[in-house]
C-alpha cells in the first residue's frame, strides 16, 4: 500500500516495500485510504507498464470517505477495491460492493469482525445449531463466511496476530457457503442479538 501524499514520497514508499519483502515485483499495489489517489495511481500505472506491479487498487474504511471512493471506482479503471464490511457494517453493500462487481473489480474486505465488535456481541453464547449447516465450528469462520458468500466479494483480510486464530479463520474456507437464505437467516439471528 501506499499511504502518504507525494509522488516522491509514493515512489520512496513502494521501494521501501520492494527491500521489505526482498521481491522486484509486486502483485497488487494499492492507495491506502484513498490518500493523494491521482498522484499515486499515476505512479503506479507507470509501475505497471514497467513491470513492477500486477494490479492496481484502492482501500479504505472510513465511512467519510465513501462518496469519493465511489467516485474513484467510476472514474478509473482499477483491478481491485479494498472495502469494510462486516455483519454489524453493511453499508458497503448499498453502492460500494454492486458497482466493483459491475466494473469487474476484485474486492478485498477488511474488518470483517468489526475491529472486535462482533466477538463483543456474541461473547458467552453459543454458535447456532443451524451454523453446522454450513460447516461452522466457531463465531470467526460464520462472520467470515457470511462476508464471503456476498456476491460481489473476492477474498476476506481477517487480520490476527496469533496463530490459533489463523487456522480457525481458514477453515471459514472450507466446507459449504452460506446461499441467499442462509445470509438472511445470519442477518435475522444477527439484528435480533
């Protein structure tokens, strides 16, 4: 990601990436937080043609900062958008997530725990008998499959620091997904916790 303002300062930042990970070559490189998009996505352009970078891409996870992240989406051709979403964050799924899928863009989704709050909301109960139906055995992997079974995503970023976490969120890979019915009836469980 690049995530400061400058052309400069975007260029320095992409080569520190490349020391970082010992690599010449970058498969998504993406504006953080929509952050001097024009300048950054100017370079990262001139990055591709030279071979540096394979896709390009925007993030955020503000709210605020969704009106000109759509506007963004209409105006440049981009391969991926990196959005919140989450079971208690939906928001993304009036324009955000329908207009990536409509201009065939890739969507990554950050926060699909809600930095936290959902494991907040189901502390001390039990996963719902139906959540076998799917092939869940924990809270993480039927958050995570209800974000992944929404038409318009691609892949889900969790973010975990332990590896016991790792392993439980990978299983919300495996097994059966939720279909149409099952994602209304998480909602309905959801809205009435």
């Amino acid at each position: 990601k690049i995530s400061t303002t400058g052309e400069q300062a975007g260029i320095d930042s992409f080569n520190g990436s490349l020391r970082d990970l010992g690599t010449r070559r970058i498969d998504l490189l993406q504006v953080h937080n929509i952050r001097d998009t024009d300048v950054h996505l100017r370079t990262i352009r001139r990055l591709r043609d030279e071979g540096k970078v394979r896709y390009i891409g925007i993030t955020t996870s503000f709210k605020s900062a969704y009106e000109e992240y759509e506007r963004i989406m209409r105006r440049e051709k981009l391969d991926f958008v990196q959005i919140d979403y989450a079971l208690d964050n939906r928001r993304a799924e009036e324009r955000i997530l329908p207009l990536a899928r409509d201009r065939g863009m890739a969507v990554l989704i950050n926060l699909p725990f809600g930095r936290g709050r959902l494991f907040g909301k189901v502390r001390g109960r039990t996963l719902p008998p139906w959540a076998a139906d799917i092939d869940c055995s924990s809270w993480a992997q039927l958050f995570l499959k209800f974000v992944l079974a929404h038409p318009a995503v691609t892949t889900v970023i969790p973010g975990t620091d332990r590896p016991e976490y790792a392993l439980d969120n990978l299983h919300a890979a495996r097994g059966r997904m939720p279909d149409a019915r099952m994602r209304e009836r998480i909602l309905s469980y959801w809205d009435q916790l």
